[in-house]
C-alpha cells in the first residue's frame, strides 16, 4: 500500500533578482516588477513524497527523516538574503519556481524509504510554484486572485418549480453574491536566465483584462453576455474563465479553479 504524506517548512528571506542579467530584465522578463526591490516573503513549502506503509511501524516514512532533509535545507536561510547570503541557493535566482526545482534536487533519494512526488513553494498567497521531478523543467505556476460578484442559480432548461427546488435559496429572482476566489495555472519549462517559467506580469494582464475587471462588482447573469442564456454555477463560470483565457494563454493554461467560498472549489482542465 503506497501511501502520500506531505511535511510544510516556513521561513522568512528577502529576495531582489539582482542575478537576472540586465538584458534579460530589461526584455521585459514579465516578471511583474519594474525594478529590482529588496523585499522579503514568509515562504512556505510543501514536501511531498510517497511510501509504501511499514506494515510494523503503522508509517511510510519517519517524519524525522523528511525534517532533517527538509529543516537542514531551508533553516540556514530563514532570516537571511537569499542573493547576498546564499548565492548558490537556487542557482542565484530564487524565484519560486526556481526554489521549487531546487528543494526537489537537494532532498531527493535522501529520504529512506520515500518517493518525492511533488514540492510546492509559495511565496504568499497569490503565487506558488509546484515541480513535479519533470526532467525537461517543466514547474506549474499558479497566481490567485479575488473577485466579487452577484448571481442567480437558475437555468432556462429547467421549469420554475425546478429552479425552485434544485437551487433553493441560490434561485433568488433578486441574486445574492460572493467573494469568489480563482487560481489561474500555468506550466512551463524554467528559464535558466530569468529563473521563471511564465511571464507573470503578462498572465496578471490578460486575466485582469479578461476576467477581473468584467466580472469583478457586475451581477453576472445580467452584466455578462456569457450567462445570458448560461446558468453562472462555478463550474459554468470555472469553464466560461477557461474559455475567456485559453485563446491568449494558449498551451501554457493547465488548470482554472473558482472558489465559491472557503467549503466549495471547483477546477477545470479542459478537454484533456
Ligand atoms: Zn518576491
Ligand atoms: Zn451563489
């Protein structure tokens, strides 16, 4: 029986790009920032690996074994400049998907007994980076953002009773609202230069256009043409976004989750 567990490490660094070579900056990296600030993160990563369960010990891997890796990696950079401090952390440019693609080399076949299947580093809550072991580099960058927004539950395929009884209280003719949250990822191969996989300034401007500033504060039934005739459940919503995206994203969109509220998420892959 292989079994999955996953051990959380925090620490606190500052981080600048200052190894981004200037023409790769300048070319506009996308990387958001449009200088190079010193600032700091409260980094939190997530190591998770796999084992088949020790039919004596009731465990697949000994926790302590994952923190000695893990804490001796990450605790001598707690408190620290990454650049400046460590400059071989990351190959000089500790971006989170560099820092991810990084965590996986130093721990991995050092955990007796345990499979790495995947580390996720975040720098806040708007922006993590998860690397799977792919061999050509390939990180999964997901960028959170909020919007707010009213909607009726109700579908033109079903009759009054219907609605009434499927949707409940969601069927309101007057609407009701949420603070919806949706992630946006996007894969790509690491660049050696820039230490990124996307450009995420460029991926920060197209949701924005397509779906943030449209959606954000409009009754979506009656503001958006896409719900016209289209019950806004978060799965449709999660597939109209999807769509919205997938045309100026191309290739790169892996996956569009709508949170309804903390209790309901709802992803989309597309056609796969
Ligand atoms: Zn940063
Ligand atoms: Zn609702």
């Amino acid at each position: 029986m292989r079994v999955h567990i996953r051990r959380r490490v925090r620490f606190s660094a500052a981080h600048s790009y200052e190894n981004i070579p200037d023409d790769v900056f300048q070319s506009g990296a996308g990387i958001g920032l449009t200088r190079r600030s010193v600032h700091g993160h409260n980094f939190t990563v997530d190591l998770c690996c796999s084992g088949q369960l020790d039919g004596r010990t009731g465990m697949v891997v000994n926790i302590t074994d994952v923190d000695r890796v893990l804490k001796g990696l990450l605790m001598p950079l707690h408190e620290s400049f990454l650049e400046r401090d460590h400059p071989a952390v990351a190959w000089g440019i500790p971006s989170t998907e560099n820092l991810a693609v990084w965590i996986w080399r130093a721990c991995e076949g050092r955990i007796p007994g345990a499979r790495l299947e995947r580390v996720r580093v975040w720098e806040d809550n708007f922006l993590w980076s998860d690397y799977m072991g792919d061999s050509s580099n390939t990180v999964y960058v997901t960028r959170a953002y909020e919007f707010a927004a009213a909607h009726r539950l109700h579908s033109p395929a079903l009759s009054e009773q219907e609605n009434c009884r499927i949707f409940g209280k969601c069927n309101n003719p007057n609407g009701h609202g949420h603070n919806y949250g949706l992630e946006v990822t996007v894969r790509g191969q690491v660049d050696p230069r820039s230490g990124l996989a996307c450009r995420i300034g460029e991926i920060d401007a197209v949701v924005n256009e397509c779906v943030v500033d449209r959606f954000d504060h409009r009754h979506l039934n009656l503001d958006l043409p896409e719900f016209a005739k289209l019950n806004p459940t978060s799965e449709n919503i999660a597939v109209v976004i999807w769509n919205l995206l997938r045309p100026r994203l191309g290739d790169q969109l892996h996956r569009v989750c709508v949170r309804e509220t903390e209790r309901n998420y709802f992803e989309y892959y597309g056609e796969e």
